[in-house]
C-alpha cells in the first residue's frame, strides 16, 4: 500500500509539471487553440490598425438599488482596433472618468449630487484616476444563433486596478473601418469600489446597491 502511495505521488507531481509546462508555453506568441469548441485567438495586434472615432463611440452603464436604478453615459476617448483577413486580432479603448453624466435625474441638485458621488473616492476617484482603460486579450468568433460572433477576453483597468473580463461581442469588419458593440455585466467590487455593498458592510438596509453594474457601449474605428 505504501509503495501505491508513493507512486500516485510521483504520478501526481508529474501529471502538474506537464501541465504546468503546457499552459506556460501556451501564454506566448500568437495562439490559436479550441476551448469549448470555440478558436481562441489571443490578441496579436497584427494586421490592418484602425483609430477609434470618438463623437461615433459610446458608453453606457447602469445601476442598480434596493429602491430603483440609475443609468448615464462615459465618454470613450481614444483607442483602436486591429484586423487580419477578416479577423479581430485586437484592439483597446479609453474612457475618460471625469465626463461621467448621469441621465435620468432631471432635478439640477439632485443631478449634480449623484453625479459628485460617482466621482469621489467612494465609486470611481476621477480626480485620482481620470481614466480607465480595456485591452482585449484574446478574440474567440462565437455562434450561438445570436447577433453576437464573438466571445472578447480582455484587461479592464478602474482605479488603477486591472481585471480580466469576458463577454460576447458582436463585431463587424468592412472597407471602412470596424465597429464593436457589447452589453454585459460587471461586480464593481472587483475594482474597490465597494459603496453601499452588502458584501462589505451590514444593515444597509435599502440603501444597498448592487455589486453588479450594468455596461453597454458601441465602438467605431477606421
């Protein structure tokens, strides 16, 4: 019985190297593997770069409370996307914290109150950090019966903080440039911005606001 232990021992270690030895090499160089029987294309940035076109981008998020929601928009500033034959091989964009507007409080006061909020150090810190940043990672061309033709992994970076992320994506390449547009979710807490959540503080009461906010934005780039 001692000998089996030290043998499924040695098994087990070998089993760990082998596989640690594969992922390690599969994080360089340009990658094409399947996973879930999707292609996964880790961002080259090869290819045909595109500029973003800001006044034809946007951003907008929406969150939710106990009591009811709010929702608004986040200038995108700057960025761009790349292709190769066809396909999405990269890209990033900038949002610019300081314009965050809030779109559903008609009431000046109450507008300008809301919107201070978000600002400050309790949510995004603008004054700290002025911008966040999204860097896609890799591309997978997805067919789900959805408008959607792809699954984007990338890097989002909120108060100095980075996260990978996942969502679908629907993408369209022409002779004129790309466009991009997205709907998903995120945990805000991920990036500390951790006001009125139940996960940190109790008896809020319906003051707690939820942990997941939502995000739609629509890119253009040539």
């Amino acid at each position: 019985m001692e000998k089996i232990k030290r043998n499924s021992s040695v098994l087990f270690i070998a089993l760990a190297f082998a596989v640690s030895t594969l992922y390690g090499c599969s994080e360089t160089k340009e990658l094409s593997t399947k996973e879930d029987n999707q292609e996964i294309i880790a961002a080259s940035n090869k290819g045909k770069k595109s500029e973003l076109i800001p006044e034809q981008s946007k951003l907008e998020w929406e969150g939710k409370k106990v009591t009811g929601k709010h929702n608004g928009t986040i200038n995108i500033i700057s960025g761009d996307l790349t292709e190769d034959n066809g396909k999405l091989t990269g890209g990033n964009f900038v949002v610019d914290f300081n314009s965050i507007k809030v779109l559903d409080l008609q009431d000046e006061g109450m507008n300008a109150k809301l919107t201070g909020h978000l600002k400050s150090e309790d949510f995004f810190s603008a004054e700290k950090f002025p911008s966040g940043k999204f860097v896609i990672t890799s591309a997978a061309p997805l067919k789900d019966g959805s408008d959607n033709n792809y699954t984007i992994n990338g890097d989002l970076t909120i108060k100095g903080i980075t996260n990978n992320i996942s969502f679908p994506a629907k993408v369209n390449i022409g002779d004129n440039g790309i466009t991009a547009s997205a709907d998903f979710n995120i945990d805000r807490t991920l990036w500390d911005i951790r006001y009125g959540s139940g996960k940190f503080f109790e008896g809020l009461g319906d003051k707690m606001i939820n942990d997941e906010f939502n995000i739609k934005f629509k890119i253009a780039s040539k």
